[in-house]
C-alpha cells in the first residue's frame, strides 16, 4: 500500500522500492505463486507503466499473469485484468497487433464470466476501437464504439456519465 501512495504522490523511485519489497516480502512469507505476489507485481507493473516504461511493465504483468493462471485458470477476472493491462502498454507502444490480441483475449474471457452489459466489456470494447481508430479501421472503430455505447446503456442507463462518454465517443467516429 505505501507503494501506491507514493506513486499517488509522483515519487516513482520510492513507490518501485516499496513494491519490490513488498514482493520480496511476499514471496518469503506466501511462496512464488501466491495471488498476493501477482497483486504486488501488478502495482509494481503500473508503477512502471507511469514511468513510460512500458516494456518493463509488461515483463511484471506477464509475471501476474501466470500467477493468476496458475491459481485461478484462464477464466477469472484477475486474468482478464492482466491480459488487459498487457494490451495498454502494448497500445502505448503503437503495437498494435499485440494491444488488440490481448484486449480480444480479456474481452473473451470478460463475456464469459460476467453480464452481457458489464462495464469491464464495455472496457474492452472502447480499447479495441481505440487500436481500431489508431490503425485507421474505422468500420471497426464504429463497430466497439458501439458495443460499448449499447452496453453502457443497459448498465447504467441513458442518464449517465458513462453513457454519455460513450455516445461521445460513438459520435465522434460516425463523423468520419
């Protein structure tokens, strides 16, 4: 926790040190594989990934994800928010054959196991226009645009800041 809050904080440097010991701790006291070990590599991942350092985020969201694999199975939200994960840095890195397989592999399991409507499909929606938008497929960017408006309006209701975001977005791509 004192990781996330200087990393809250901006003090990067410090926030690193403190996940690393918390994974040093952790693996001591609970083994490799425990899914509190996964939950400190993911922290220590997101450190790194706002530090722009995505590829080494990706070697700590890799780490997670055989964890959460290894105790969950590939169909558990934790997975899905690894591979998720995995997909952003992969997007901030303009790589986006990888940001799209990743997102498509957290969607798949997202459907899976949660509500139609879900926001976290939702999620996994807007990201896979986004690579869509950034590969200039905007067939595509209007199809998850979509998906992701519809769903949110199942879930939340038209009413909403979430929903609006969405037609917002929708809007947006039906202009080109």
């Amino acid at each position: 926790n004192l990781g996330i809050v200087y990393g809250n904080l901006g003090d990067y440097e410090k926030s690193v040190a403190c996940h690393k010991k918390a994974i040093n701790s952790r693996i001591a006291n609970l083994g490799n594989n425990h899914p509190n070990v996964a939950i400190s590599l993911i922290s220590l991942g997101v450190t790194y990934h706002n530090l722009n350092d995505f590829f080494t985020a990706i070697e700590y969201y890799n780490l997670a994800l055989q964890i959460n694999k290894a105790n969950y199975g590939e169909d558990h939200p934790e997975t899905a928010n690894c591979y998720n994960n995995i997909g952003a840095a992969f997007l901030l890195l303009n790589q986006f054959r990888n940001a799209s397989e990743y997102f498509e592999t957290a969607l798949n399991i997202r459907k899976k196991i949660l509500q139609p409507n879900h926001p976290a499909i939702a999620e996994c929606y807007n990201k896979l226009a986004i690579v869509s938008i950034k590969t200039r497929d905007s067939k595509n960017a209007k199809l998850y645009f979509k998906k992701a408006l519809d769903a949110k309006v199942n879930y939340y209701g038209i009413k909403n800041y979430f929903t609006a975001k969405s037609y917002s977005n929708y809007g947006e791509i039906m202009l080109e």
